[in-house]
C-alpha cells in the first residue's frame, strides 16, 4: 500500500519508531512457540485485530460457556481467558512488578488449563497455530471484527495513552496503521482470512457494531455456536452484565492496576472516527480498506 503516501511520507514513517515491548530474538522464540502449539479440539479462542473489541468478547463466551457465573468471573480476564503470544512481553513494560506466569509464558500457563481452555490472540493467520491452519484440529473459534477507523482511532489512544508504546500525532499514526508488517499484519488479513471460513462449523464472525446495536440477538448466537441454552432472564442479565459502563468499572476486565492507570476501556462508541479523524485520514483509509477487499466477497462499506 506504499501508493499511498509519497517518498517524503514513507521516509518519515520509516525513521519514527515506536517504544518496543519484546526484542527481536524474544519474537522469533514467540512466533515459533505458537506455530507448535498444540490446540485441542475443545478450546474455545477468541481472534481479531487489537482494540476491535476482544475483552468484550472474551467476557461475553466466558460467562455463556461457565453458565454465568458472575462470581468466579471476578477473576482478571486475563488469567481466565489468556492472550496466546504475550510471552516475555509485560516484564519489560513494568520491570517492578511481579508477572503473572499468564503474561511471562502465557503458553506454558494455557497448556496447564483445565479443558475447555479459552484463550485469545491478535496474530495474523500465518502466524495462527499449524494445527489450526491445517484443519488437524478444529476448536471453537469466534472472530470479532470493527470497523477499521474506530478500531485504528482506538489502537491510537492505546499505544499513545495507555501503553506508552508511541508519542506521535494521529495523522502519523495511521500511516503505521496501515504499513504494519508484524506478527499482527495487516488489520484486513485476519479479517478477509475469516470471513471466508465464516461458513465452518467451528467458527463464528461477529462484529463490534452487531455487540453495540443489539446485544442479546450476539449473545444468543453465541450460546447457539457453543452449544448452550440461556434463559431470556440469563440473556438480559449478561447483557446489563456487559454493559459499557460496568465492563468499565470492572477491575477484572478493565486493566487498570496492568497499565497503573485507566483508559484501556475507554469510550466504546460506533463512528468515533468521524469526531477525531481529518477528511484526509479517513479517506486515505478508505481507499486502503477497499484495495484490500477488492478480491473477495466482502462488502466494504466505510
């Protein structure tokens, strides 16, 4: 997508770099880790491109597969519904305090999981485990997807506020956004890559906008695709459960005492982009996002 912005542009985007959480030996170790990792046929992984609504998600499949219970979903999101590839990440980030095994070697914890094990991951697929990409085994998989201007506006606030990651101003950042060429890829990889599988019995696509607009008619569609029976009195109490402001309050998903700080849930609203992103950005990912789609089924829609 080098089209897109000129020499100057791409010199500048090439020459400003972002706070590192892993060096590239610990990477290489990562990415390998998760190309062995053996998957098993009850595990239950949430997917999609960071801050599309993961730990919204992963809290919704977690109380549905647990017959919602509230009480030991006090436990940190984390610890009961691990990211697969945060291995060493976090003890270069907060070098004083002491890491959880679910951040220091979150492999080595999840395979240590009870089934069902539930874990989540932002990798593109290439990077996805052989098992997974070859079909050997077939877990439930639930693929969260949002639109690509809220979820770029919000990994901004992210590495910017909240993980302290990168200090420049939005109209740079995007250009990163769409340039990246990490173990995350392209935001539409791993979209394109499972929308085409939507169809297979052991994945689900959802979307951010699908959670936002109607919340029961995802949670029953949920507990369909993993096989459980709410009540219409279970239904309402998740979904008041999962409401913006309580997933906010919450000290087991909202990550507060992780970043010694708050804002990793921070506004959760659809068309976010149109307040804080220029005419310029939001057309240049436009037009980004539809060169990606343009090969498949996908209905791009801005």
């Amino acid at each position: 997508m080098a089209n897109l912005f000129n020499e100057e542009e791409l010199r500048l985007i090439k020459n400003e770099n972002f706070t590192t959480c892993v060096d590239s030996k610990t990477m290489k170790n990562v990415l390998q880790e998760i190309k062995n990792f053996k998957v098993r046929e009850t595990d239950i992984i949430v997917l999609g491109y960071p801050r599309c609504g993961t730990t919204w998600t992963q809290e919704m499949v977690w109380l549905i597969a647990n017959d919602l219970d509230f009480e030991k979903a006090k436990v940190f999101i984390d610890e009961r519904f691990p990211n697969l590839e945060v291995i060493g990440f976090e003890q270069k980030q907060k070098p004083h305090k002491k890491i959880p095994e679910f951040y220091s070697d979150s492999i080595k914890f999840i395979e240590k999981m009870k089934d069902p094990r539930f874990y989540k991951t932002h990798v593109k697929p290439s990077v996805l485990p052989d098992q997974i990409l070859t079909g050997q085994v077939k877990p439930k998989m639930i693929y969260v997807h949002r639109n690509v201007k809220d979820a770029c506006l919000s990994s901004y606030h992210y590495v910017k506020n909240v993980a302290k990651l990168y200090d420049g101003p939005l109209e740079n950042y995007y250009k990163h956004y769409i340039l990246k060429d990490n173990m995350l890829g392209n935001y539409w990889e791993g979209v394109l890559y499972f929308w085409k599988r939507r169809h297979e019995e052991n994945i689900l696509f959802i979307t951010y906008e699908e959670m936002k607009n109607d919340l029961l008619k995802v949670i029953k569609r949920v507990a369909t695709f993993l096989n459980k029976k709410l009540t219409d009195n279970q239904e309402i109490e998740l979904s008041k459960w999962l409401e913006f402001k309580n997933c906010q309050n919450n000290p087991a998903l909202n990550h507060n005492d992780v970043y010694e700080l708050t804002g990793f849930i921070r506004i959760g609203k659809v068309g976010q982009h149109l307040k804080e992103m220029s005419p310029e950005i939001i057309e240049k990912l436009d037009i980004w996002s539809k060169q990606c789609v343009k090969d498949s089924d996908y209905n791009y829609v801005g």
